[in-house]
C-alpha cells in the first residue's frame, strides 16, 4: 500500500506570501529589506524571508494579519 506523500513545512516564505500575510504590498515588504528590518535569502533567484524571522518580526512588532 502506498502511503501520500509528505511534503516538507516550507522554511521561508516568498514576498508575495508575506505580503498578504501581512495586509501590504510587495513594495512594502522590499523596502523593510532594503532597510534591514527583515531579512531574507535568496533560493533560485527568488528572494524570501525565512519562516523564523517572520515570526520575530510579527512578536516585535504586531503588523496587521489578515
């Protein structure tokens, strides 16, 4: 018997997911960035935000969730 498959829990999120994550605009989440506020790794060209810093972030500072 085949069992499904387990997809792993993503370790960091695109812009666009942190994005809506957060009620802003991609723009928005480029410029806490460029600004060091949040950091990020770029995977195969795309830059993302690791899931642990998103969650520091959201504990320091409490932006809007949707």
């Amino acid at each position: 018997m085949k069992r499904p498959a387990q997809h792993p829990q993503p370790t960091s999120l695109p812009l666009d997911s942190v994005a809506r994550r957060w009620g802003l605009t991609r723009r928005n989440i480029r410029e806490l960035l460029q600004t060091g506020q949040l950091p990020f790794e770029q995977v195969r060209g795309q830059l993302r935000v690791p899931l642990a810093a998103i969650q520091k972030y959201e504990a320091k500072t409490k932006p809007p969730v949707r």
